[in-house]
C-alpha cells in the first residue's frame, strides 16, 4: 500500500497554488494540511527545524524525505508518479525550456508578488505605514515580467510549447493574487492581450477555480478595507522586501 505524501502549505500562497493544482490535475493522492501562517506557525524553531530552515510553504513529506521550493516539490511528485510527459518535458529541449522558466520565474514574476502583498497585506502585519517603495519595486518587476509572458506566449499557446506545462501553473498563479488584489486589471490585460487570453484559458480549466477561491475571497475582502488578523511579524512573500526588516 503506497503512503499518501503530506501536503504542507496555505491556499492564499501563489506556489502553494501552482503545486496542489499540479496535484490535482495529474491525480497525485495526497493529505491535505494547511500550514496557519496568519499566526506565524511557520516562523516557531520546531517548524523551521523540521521542514524548512526558511520557514515557508509550500512543503511536501514522503515518509522521512521532506522537499521545499514549488518547483523542486512538483519535480519530484513528476518522477514520483511518472506524471505525463507535457508537464516537465519528454525531450531535453523542452525539459530545458521548462526549467529555464522556472528559474527565471523565481527571481523575476515571482517577486513581483511585492506589489499585491505590501498594497493589502503589510497594513495586516506592521500597521500603517509607507509603503510605497516596497509596492513600487512589486509594481516594476511585474511589468517587466508581463512583457517578458507576453513575448513567449506571442508566439507559443503556453509559455513553454504548444502544451501546457508546470511552468504555466506558477506564472498562472501569481497572476491570480494580482487578479484578486486588483493590482492587474482592465489596462494590464489590454496592453498584453497574449497574457490575457492564456490567463483565461488556464482559468477554465477544471481545477483552477477551486485552488484560486480563497485568494479571491482575500483578496476582495482586502479590496473592501477588511483587515486580515495576522500575529506574524515577517514577510509573506519571501524575496519581495526592499528593505528585509525595515517594518518588524
């Protein structure tokens, strides 16, 4: 009997998202447990020391073996499962591109997340306070990542080839924070229509609306004014401060 691999991780994390919509979409059998980073479960020593040193989510357990990073969590579920080949590649040329994306992902659309997190959660954190060069860096680096999407997907249906791929789930996923935060709307969509009609196309996907609800509720809660309570005093997208500290 095969042991199910624990799934550690929140429902508002952007590569929490990417991985548990890989699970489901491959039909990897898992157990479910969220991770309370509103009260900073994630930032107490015993957890650190037992599934990762920084702290964060996403986490996958097999057995004794225990992973961290979105990207190195679904790689090895994919040779795990022997997941199709679209999602990780089935030639070294497209195994190539998709880890080139990754990377990529990971020091550029990636931090824009400073952009959704400062403009509606530092406030739930830290208080009130200016924010706004941390929301500005957010604000650059997602542009510049846009226009980068756009001219991958201006030629390829997915941002990786003509199937989609992992890849397209952690950019789809950031996407979706900024979807729910309001930070990507009406003009970001108009001036990259390529984005715009891959990001709709991965939405009617049958998983995609049941991984993205609770972001959306966040997010229009944030939208409203509703304060989140949160007893944690870090950072929750990791990579993102311009100044790590300046608010603790």
């Amino acid at each position: 009997m095969t042991t199910k691999v624990r799934f550690l991780h929140h429902p508002t994390s952007q590569p929490c998202r990417a991985v548990h919509q890989f699970m489901l979409e491959v039909g990897i059998p898992f157990d479910d447990e969220v991770v309370n980073l509103m009260d900073g479960d994630n930032e107490k020593q015993s957890f650190k020391d037992t599934y990762n040193p920084t702290g964060q989510v996403p986490i996958l357990a097999d057995g004794d073996f225990v992973v961290w990073e979105s990207s190195a969590i679904a790689y090895y579920l994919n040779e795990k499962y022997a997941a199709p080949a679209n999602w990780f590649g089935a030639t070294p040329q497209q195994r190539a591109r998709i880890q080139q994306y990754c990377h990529w992902h990971a020091t550029y659309l990636r931090r824009g997340a400073g952009a959704f997190f400062y403009t509606h959660f530092a406030e739930c954190i830290w208080g009130k306070n200016d924010y706004s060069k941390e929301i500005a860096k957010g604000r650059y680096t997602l542009d510049e990542s846009l226009k980068q999407l756009e001219s991958w997907l201006a030629k390829n249906p997915y941002l990786c080839g003509d199937d989609i791929s992992f890849a397209d789930l952690l950019a789809y996923h950031e996407l979706v924070s900024h979807v729910a935060g309001a930070i990507v709307g009406p003009t970001e969509w108009a001036a990259h229509p390529h984005v715009n009609a891959w990001f709709n196309k991965i939405s009617a996907r049958p998983h995609s609306g049941a991984v993205s609800e609770m972001i959306m509720q966040v997010g229009a809660m944030r939208q409203a004014g509703v304060l989140i309570p949160m007893t944690r005093k870090t950072s929750l997208a990791k990579g993102t401060e311009v100044t790590p500290g300046v608010f603790a």
